[in-house]
C-alpha cells in the first residue's frame, strides 16, 4: 500500500484512512518503532484506561467493599512471627 507524505505545519506526515484505523483498532496514538530499516506503526493499547473514572463511580454507589474479609477466623497470625 501507498501513501503520501504530506505538509503539516513545519513538518510532515502521514494520513491513515478511516478503514485502517478502524481495522487496526488505533485510537490517539501509535507506537513507532524503527527495525532493520523498516518503520513499524503499531497500536498502543492502554488496558487499564478508565480505571480511576471506573473506581470512583463504584465508590460513590458504594460498589467498592471487599468481597471477603481481610482476615479469616479461625487464621493463626502468630504462626507468621
């Protein structure tokens, strides 16, 4: 596949087509890496984006207690020391 290097500002760039980034799941930013001549573009992927705004409306319902006490009853601390 072809495509053009265009002007952006003082610099220059590549556009990607809808399809492709659709395709290849590419949202705001890429990973660039540069391998035996090549330039690879690659997806990054941030997994646990959206945590914080997840675990701050869960603690605001309430949604955010253990689901198991931290300690059992019959658990023996002193064989621990």
């Amino acid at each position: 596949m072809n495509i053009s290097v265009i002007q952006i500002g003082n610099s220059k760039g590549i556009r990607l087509g809808k399809s492709l980034l659709e395709k290849y799941n590419i949202k705001d930013d890429v990973e660039l890496i540069l391998e035996n001549e090549y330039i690879i573009l690659k997806p990054t992927s941030s997994p646990r984006k959206g945590w914080d705004k997840a675990f701050k409306k869960m603690h605001e319902k309430g949604d955010d207690k253990p689901l198991m006490a931290d300690i059992f009853a019959d658990e023996n601390l002193e064989e621990w020391s």
